[in-house]
C-alpha cells in the first residue's frame, strides 16, 4: 500500500471516529441520543458512573442523595432522587467566548436512570 493511501485510509478512520464521538459541537439532541445509546433508561447509578469515569469527562459530581435542578422545564424542578452531572466538553465560541456542553442524569429512588438532561451554554464577554 502506497504512503497516499494509508494516509487516505487513516484520515478516514479518524473523520468516522470524531463523527461518532460525544463532541460538544454536536446539538443538545444528538448529545442526548448518543448518551442514551450508552447509558439507556433503566441503567444504574454505578453503571453511569463507571461511563462518565471512563470518558474522563470534566467537571465530575456524583449525589447519590440529590437530583439535578432541571431548569428547562416549567415549572423548574429537581428530576430524580440522585444525579450525575458532568462537562461534556467546551469549544471557542465566535473570538472572545466559549460554548460548554454539560449533562444530568437522573435516578429514582432504586438507582435506575429516568431521564438526562442536555444542555449548552454560551459564555462570552
């Protein structure tokens, strides 16, 4: 195989990998699709927990005593009995800001996922 072609060959394994990976850059809803491919409705605390380590994401908190305050819904409320809440990542926004994208998980009162929540937010000067 000739060095062009092993370079084509690896160019595109690498666009396939940053296409399928949980990029920050993604929308709010194809981040939630894809976390819900890796963490379904009905998982448990420690089996979220165990994904969210093994993607290093920032910004770790566990509560398994709390849920996470839900503001996009109305009325605003706290969703479940437990959470997780991590920083899925952060990216430049335009020249002076940047856009995080951050995620909640949250458990009912057996441990199991009912719902997670995705959203991204701009902060800039």
């Amino acid at each position: 195989m000739t060095t062009i072609c092993k370079l084509v060959v690896l160019s595109c394994a690498l666009l396939v990998a940053a296409c399928a990976s949980i990029s920050s850059m993604r929308s709010e809803e194809e981040i939630t699709a894809s976390l819900l491919n890796i963490t379904p409705i009905g998982s448990t605390f420690a089996e979220v927990e165990a994904v969210a380590r093994k993607k290093g994401w920032k910004d770790l908190k566990i509560s398994p005593n709390r849920g996470y305050y839900d503001d996009s819904s109305h009325p605003e409320r706290t969703v479940g009995k437990a959470s997780i809440t991590v920083t899925i990542g952060e990216h430049p926004w335009l020249p002076l800001g940047t856009e995080g994208a951050y995620a909640a998980w949250g458990f009912d009162e057996n441990g199991r996922l009912i719902k997670i929540w995705v959203h991204k937010v701009i902060d800039s000067l």
